[in-house]
C-alpha cells in the first residue's frame, strides 16, 4: 500500500498462472504499466527465489507507459500436494526523479526506512495441469469410480478460468485505452485514432466472448 490515494502502476494479470509439468519450465507475463505523469521505480521480489527467474526484476517505467516482466517457473522434479502453491510476488513502486537509470537506483529506494511512499501489490501463484483429465491416483479401481466427477469439475474449472482470463483481458484493454488518451494528450501522437480504433474493437470483441462463456458455462452448483 502507499503513503497517498494514487495509484502509481497497474499490474496485469492480478495472479500469476503456470502450466506445471514435471521436469520442464513454465512462464508468466506481467504487464506493468505507469498510471501517473511521473517516472515510477519497480521492484519484483518472491517468496521463494530460487524457483523463479524474473527478468527484468527492476526498472524505471516512464509517464504514461509500460513494460513487461516475464517470470519463469524453473523446471521442478515433484508435484506440490494437491497442485496448491503458497509462493507470493511482491510488486513495489515509487517515484524516481526524471530519466533516472536504473542502474542510478540507490540501494535502499524500495526500503520503507528511506522515506519513500512505497506502493505494494501481493500477487498469488496458481498451478494449472496442462491435461487434467489425465490424473488419476493410485488407488486404481477408487480413482476409476470418482474419474467422472472429477473430470467434469476440471472442465468446469478450467471454463471458470478462462472466463475470468477473459474479463481480465478486457480490463486491460480498457486500461491501456485510458493511457493513450492521455499519452496522446500529453504527446499529440497522430496515429492515437487508428489504435483507439483498434482498441475499442479488441473490447468489443472480448466483451462478446465474455458473454459466450457465460451463457455457455455450467452451473456450479
């Protein structure tokens, strides 16, 4: 959280999804975007390092813009109990000077001690199986009589998720078309009616796929 009201960056997805497959990687794009008319210093840290690689893990972001970290699940050799994570990331933000260098950065600008407003987003890791209908327990003839069931909660499952995917999507879109509104203010960009064009057509289409999935989706009770 931060010491004001305004919110200094925006981070999309608000989760981070990993396709969990024994022995491979995984990874996860993060949009960062600048929501102010000042330069905003980012830094990623996670609960657990040595399991992800997060490139870039900081930077300067400037007015108006964005950029994206990609952050890789390094491969693992077990599946955690019941496909659950407890990892978290930690997005932090604060204002730097003007055309500061992240490699200006002093040490302690992300440090609460330093007197900086530090803003802070929590972000949840979640395991996704790449063929859920494929795992069964061992417990043979048990596994055989619950398949069903099973496998129609992860259909279900895997709907609601792509539903949500969706509408995140969505809220992005709209996101990112309120930032070149004003980017476009703040600049004059000439090509602003061709990409507010192809935005308000990108909405328009993930709105219509949201109400598909909606109307298409079972019950969950």
């Amino acid at each position: 959280m931060t010491a004001g009201t305004t919110q200094l960056i925006s981070v999309q997805p608000d989760e981070l999804h990993f396709q969990f497959e024994l022995e491979k990687q995984s990874f996860c794009d993060l949009k960062v975007a600048n929501t102010t008319e000042h330069h905003v210093a980012f830094k990623v840290k996670t609960t657990s390092p040595r399991k992800y690689f997060v490139r870039p893990n900081t930077g300067v972001i400037q007015p108006w813009d964005s950029c994206v970290i990609r952050v890789t699940l390094q491969a693992q050799r077990e599946y955690p109990p019941d496909m659950q994570c407890k990892d978290k990331f930690l997005l932090q933000g604060t204002i730097v000077p003007p055309n500061t260098d992240v490699d200006e950065l002093p040490q302690n600008t992300f440090s609460k001690e330093s007197g900086n407003a530090i803003e802070e987003r929590k972000l949840k890791v979640v395991y996704l199986s790449p063929n859920p209908a494929t795992v069964i327990s061992e417990d043979g003839a048990n596994a055989m009589r619950h398949s069903a069931s099973f496998d129609d909660n992860q259909v279900l499952q895997r709907l609601k998720e792509e539903r949500d995917a969706a509408m995140r999507q969505t809220q992005q879109l709209q996101q990112e078309l309120e930032i070149l509104k004003k980017r476009k203010n703040r600049k004059g960009d000439p090509g602003f009616s061709m990409v507010f064009a192809l935005f308000v057509g990108l909405i328009g289409i993930m709105f219509g796929f949201i109400f598909k999935l909606l109307f298409s989706s079972p019950s969950s009770e």
